[in-house]
C-alpha cells in the first residue's frame, strides 16, 4: 500500500549514492552507503527548518493563551461540550493550532518508515538461481548486492544488533557498532525531547504537544529496545536526525528567546551584564528608596488624637482678699 513511498525513498538513497560515487568514493564502500543516508537526513531536515520555525510560534501562541485556556477550564469545568466550544473559538480568534507543533514529527516519520522498509528488504534479498538480486523498488539488483556488503567498521549496513547476536560465530564488530549506534540513537532521543520540554516554562498540561513531549520522554527507553532490530543504516539516520535536532534547537532558541512567565523573552546576553554591572548600584538606590518611603509614611501619619475636640481647662483665679467672705475688715 505505502510501496510509493518506499521508492521515493529508494530513488532518493540512489540518487545521493551516485553522486557520491561520482566525486571519488567507492560505491561499494560502507561510506557511499552510509552518506547517502546522512545527506537524505541533512537534505530532509534543511526542508523542514521552516516548520521548526513555525512549531517554535505554535508553542509561544499557546503559551500566550495558556491563561486564557486555564479561565475558560474554570468557567466551565462541569460542561466539556461548551469549554470544548470556547477554546476552539479561541483558537481560531488568535489563529493558534495546537496540532501545528506536531508537523515536524508528521514529516520525519514517514521518511523513517519507508527508509527501513527499504533497508529490510534490502538485506532481506536473496540472490536468484542465476546469482543476481532482485531489485528493491528504485534500488537495482546490482546495489542491492553493493549495499549488501558495505560495512563500515566491520558492521554492514543491514546488518541489525539481534540479527548479529544470532549468528554463529557472533560478528563482534557488528555486535559493538550497531550496540554503539543504538545507545547514542536513544540517549540522543532523549535529550532532545528534554530539552525542547526545559525551553517551555509554560506548560499547559492538556496541551496535545506537551503530552506528546511527555510521552516521548517516556517512550526514549523504549525505541532504544526497538533499535536493536533496526538495521545499521536507519540507526545512522537516527543518531544524524538526532544531532541535527540538538544543534537546530539550540540555535533556534537562541534567536528566539524562550517565553518567561509575564510573556516577554528570556534576559539577552546584554541585559544579564547590564543587570550585574548595575547590581552594587541597585542596592544602594533600593536603600535610598526604602528610607524615602519610611519618611513619607512618617509625614503622611496623623497626629494622635488630632480629629479629637480639644477640652480647655478654666484655671481658678485668686479673689481679692476684701471680697473674700468671713476674712475681717481693718
């Protein structure tokens, strides 16, 4: 059903074969081979740089309407249907998808299906009565049993860690290349997704991108188990995408800040100097002002008892002693 795919796949891993071929290196070397299937990566993951891009806004829009969202849950949080209702509208009025976060994944992964269709059946292949191969959709026979024998450090490149583990005697090159490519292949999947999930301090749990991050945290361990039977090949298109990844994210958000939590970028390298050059200073005009604003509460008190009448107090005065009754006249 998906065979269409697997020969775009197949024509584009022969076309990049024999351009290498024509610059000086050996067809039927595991490194004809095997960069052709790094130059796919790099050709590939130049093509997706502007769905990076926009993945990157996605995520910074939704961020942004996160508050929104998190008012619309509690508004709302008996009725499913009419919050379902209210977020969308909300979504289509600021022009925000949720899932667009999600297209360089949709990309990658066809790409990586039919690469290890090809590269199974590549290996698969057997040789007829006459002892040519048959072709494998756009790869013919003659590459099939070129691509059959490349190796690279011993390992050839359709040659998987549980299929080398099975032979008798145990190939050790291919045991310790492709045991090598699995270990890098997840622990590189696994600090990509880390990495993308520490560049996003706003999180919204039900977010479909969050929790698909969440997952593929979870999931790394896993795809390393997955990896054992993947052949030699789609382990290099595994580690090469993973690096790509890792270096793209880090210059990606390098221009473009991530979101902190009142909605601006993070701190630019000047501004973090500026805050530090002006940190002694800082201190001494935050004393100045905490002293100004004691002073002021001091003028703006009241004086006690100040709206209170004032009670005036008549002193006694003195009589004259010839007006005072019972004293003797001279």
């Amino acid at each position: 059903m998906l065979d269409w795919l697997y020969s775009i796949v197949a024509q584009l891993i022969v076309w990049i074969h024999t351009g290498l071929s024509a610059i000086g290196i050996d067809k039927d070397s595991g490194w004809a081979w095997g960069g052709s299937i790094i130059l796919l990566v790099v050709l590939l993951r130049l093509l997706m740089v502007p769905l990076f891009v926009k993945q990157i806004h996605a995520s910074r829009k939704m961020q942004e309407l996160n508050p929104q969202i998190q008012a619309l849950r509690k508004k709302y949080k008996n009725d499913k249907q009419r919050l379902n209702q209210e977020v969308m509208k909300l979504y289509q009025e600021n022009g925000a998808n949720p899932l667009s976060g999600c297209l360089p994944i949709l990309v990658q992964f066809p790409v990586f299906i039919g690469l290890f269709q090809v590269l199974k059946r590549i290996s698969d292949a057997k040789p007829n009565a006459s002892g040519h191969y048959p072709d494998v959709f756009a790869v013919t026979g003659d590459l099939v049993a070129s691509a059959q024998k490349a190796s690279i450090f011993g390992a050839h490149i359709p040659d998987t860690f549980i299929k080398a583990w099975g032979l008798d005697p145990r190939p050790v090159s291919a045991l310790v290349v492709t045991g090598i490519a699995v270990v890098i292949s997840s622990c590189t999947t696994f600090f990509t997704v880390r990495a993308s999930m520490r560049r996003q301090p706003i999180t919204d749990e039900n977010n479909p991108m969050m929790q698909a991050q969440k997952m593929m945290v979870v999931l790394a361990p896993v795809f390393g188990l997955f990896g054992l039977g993947f052949p030699l090949g789609v382990l290099l298109y595994w580690v090469t995408s993973n690096t790509w990844t890792l270096v793209q994210q880090h210059y990606i958000y390098s221009k473009y800040p991530p979101v902190t939590a009142d909605g601006n970028g993070a701190a630019t390298a000047g501004a973090k100097t500026g805050a530090k050059a002006g940190a002694k200073g800082g201190k001494q005009d935050a004393a100045t002002t905490s002293l100004k604003k004691g002073k002021a509460n001091k003028d703006a008190e009241p004086e006690p008892d100040a709206d209170k009448p004032k009670v005036v107090r008549n002193q006694p005065t003195r009589k004259p002693r010839s007006k005072r009754s019972g004293s003797p006249k001279r």
